[in-house]
C-alpha cells in the first residue's frame, strides 16, 4: 500500500531517521536460493527472476564467471519513496565472514550501481557484519569488511560490546570499518582512545 509505505517513511524520517534498511545477507550455497531478495530481483536477459535461473543453472553460478547484470527495480517503491522522505542512507547486511562464492559479491556489486542509479551516495553505503561478536571474530570480520569496501563499494560497519576499552581489537577492524556501534564505559575511556588516535 502506497499510502501506508509513505506515511510509515515519514514517520520514521520524523523520528530522526536518515537510513533505508534492507538486508541483502545471502546463503553460502547458491544451489538452494532461500533468501527472499532472490525472488525479486531479475536476471537480465534470462526471463526469469535470479531465484528462477540459480534453480536453473546452478553450475552455472557456482562457477560465477560472466554473470547476468541484475534488475532491481522491483525495490523502487521502497528507495524512491524513501529518498522523497529524507532516507538518505542505506544499510545492508552481510552475516557470513567466509570466502563469498562469486555469486554473493556480484549482487553487492550490482546493487550498489542500482543504489547509485537512484541516487544514493557512495558515502551513504553502509554494510552491517554480523552482530555482537567475540574477539576472535574480528580478523574474519575485517577480512568480510575488506572485499565488501574495496570490490562492492560498501562501508562496513558493525556493532560491539564494550569495544572501545581494547585499543587492540580496534587495531584489527580499523583499517576497513568506517563506523562502530558500541559504548565507552567511561569518559576517560574514550579520552584515551581519541588520544591514541584509534577513533576519530
């Protein structure tokens, strides 16, 4: 319902809210499309949706070489109602921190040139990894952070318990996180770590 989605947008814009939420987070194995995203985006050129022609050709995408440009634009309604609303930014999500298969990397990409297309801008991309995770995640993080910033043109970002008190751990995520969502447990916490130079 038309109507609803705007008066729903304004009302978050209203509360302060400038981003667009949807996540693109992906399985691991393109054989079994379960992601409901799949559905709704088409594969140019094949007559069918990306689900459709995974089902189709899954050796095809498994090998990921010379893939079909996608159509996003069955996600206008959303984007262009929530640019008219002030929803500026956009955040996805990516949930796995192993190698991508070619096909996960070909969607981020093709849906950053579609968020372009729109009017997005490159600095209002955000990617979110994961969620709450303990510090032997984090090389695996920054290593999902670094292929989704350099080869998508995403930012990564990501949320954390009581990151800021170890200058150590944010020595692994810095080099390709561009924002953090956690907690100082004091003043002099976060003092120290802009003294150090570990946060800007």
């Amino acid at each position: 319902d038309a109507a609803l989605m705007d008066d729903w947008l304004f009302n978050m814009r209203s509360h302060g809210v400038d981003f667009l939420q949807k996540t693109v987070s992906l399985p691991p194995e393109p054989r079994v499309p379960t992601y409901e995203l799949l559905y709704f985006i088409d594969a140019v050129g094949t007559g069918r949706n990306l689900a459709a022609d995974i089902r189709a050709r899954p050796d095809f995408y498994t090998v990921g070489e010379r893939l079909p440009d996608l159509d996003f634009s069955a996600l206008d309604f959303y984007t262009d109602r929530a640019l008219r609303q002030g929803l500026v930014r956009y955040n996805t999500g990516h949930l796995e921190v192993t190698e991508p298969s070619p096909l996960v990397k070909h969607i981020h990409r093709q849906a950053v040139r579609y968020l372009r297309s729109k009017g997005y801008q490159d600095q209002d991309l955000f990617v979110k990894i994961k969620d709450e995770q303990p510090a032997d995640q984090f090389p695996a993080m920054a290593a999902t952070a670094r292929w989704l910033k350099e080869d998508c043109g995403l930012r990564p970002f990501g949320t954390f318990h009581l990151l800021f008190s170890h200058p150590d751990y944010l020595a692994i995520l810095n080099p390709w996180f561009d924002m953090y969502q956690s907690g100082f447990t004091t003043r002099a916490v976060y003092r120290q770590r802009i003294e150090e130079g570990a946060l800007l």
